[in-house]
C-alpha cells in the first residue's frame, strides 16, 4: 500500500461506531501499518449522529485532523441518509457501505452517488440481531469494511475482535461477534 486510506464513519451513538473504527485499526496495525481511529462528536448522547475516522498507511502518520476526502464511507445507521450529506468530500473513485437491507442500486439512487462510486450494502443489523439477539451493527460493518478494503484480512480481524472483546464480555458474546463479523464479511453485496 503506498497511499493513506481514509475511512469516514456515520453513525449514531449506541452502535458501536467508534469501536468499530477502533476495532478496524486495532487490526491494520497488527498487520504492520500505521493507524489512526479517532471520534468526532456532537451532543454525547444515545442516538445522536456522530462521526468516526481511520486512516490507514504503510508510512508514519503525521496528520491529525478529520478526514474531509474518504476513500471509503462507512454509514452504519441508514437514517442518517436522510438528514446528512455522507457523499461531502468523497473523491469519484469512493466507496460507500451502507447498514441496509436494500439493494446497492436503491442505495445508489437515494444518496446520488456517482457511477464512478462503488456501492455496496449489507444487513449489519439484521446479521447482529441473528448472531448475538442485539442491534448492535458494528461487528457486521467491520467485516464488511474488512472485505470492501482489502487492507486486512478476515482472519486479521477476527483475531483483534477476541483479544478486544476477551476482556470485556463472556464467551457466548464474543462468538457472537465473531460470527457476526464473518457474515458482514460474506454477506455485504457490490451494486
């Protein structure tokens, strides 16, 4: 990798988006790149919109600032498709990972992506509802980033995932979010 990837994260609090960002980093890094993950927040509350960044290199990161041209946009609340430009920024060549269970072409259509722009969607919460019984999207979107980046591999992640939740949640939750991981990884589908 000879450029910084730039992920941009929309979503809101409670889901697990900075985690996520933190999660996706954590793994990069074991894979020998610098990393960044770092929240960007409004009202801290439950439920209000938030933002979330990485940036990923093969070369030390000197810049700390938020990431104004994603390369790629990771929404995992759709509502907030209604109310916030996610598209601001992103260079034609961006890709978009939407937490939905329509179609990327309907996806498309909704948020006036460019046909340069990739689109992909997947049911994260759906799949964290079947994997651990929670709306708790953030697992899925990380496989799904996972995939869509190709800067990590699964397994990479997986890895990360046990030793971060190891610490915090019994067994049978950690699974869950392992399994969860792996379908956002399977399931999340190219428009």
């Amino acid at each position: 990798m000879s450029e910084t990837l730039e992920i941009r994260w929309h979503g809101r609090g409670g889901q697990g988006t900075v985690t996520a960002a933190k999660v996706f980093a954590d793994a990069c890094l074991s894979g020998g790149r610098y990393v960044q993950a770092f929240p960007e927040y409004g009202p801290e509350r439950s439920g209000a919109p938030l933002r979330a960044y990485n940036r990923i290199s093969a070369k030390e990161l000197r810049m700390h600032c938020p990431v104004l041209n994603p390369n790629i946009v990771v929404i995992v609340d759709p509502t907030l498709l209604d109310g916030i430009n996610v598209t601001e920024g992103a260079p034609d060549d961006a890709s978009f990972i939407v937490n939905t269970s329509k179609e990327p072409s309907e996806i498309r259509a909704k948020m006036g992506a460019k046909d340069t722009q990739k689109v992909f969607t997947v049911d994260a919460t759906r799949i964290a509802i079947d994997c651990f019984g929670r709306a708790m999207p953030n697992s899925p979107m990380v496989g799904a980033l996972a995939k869509v980046s190709g800067i990590v591999t699964l397994e990479a992640v997986l890895e990360d995932v046990r030793k971060s939740f190891g610490k915090k949640f019994a067994q049978k939750i950690i699974d869950g979010n392992l399994e969860a991981v792996k379908r956002g990884y399977e399931e999340v589908k190219q428009g």
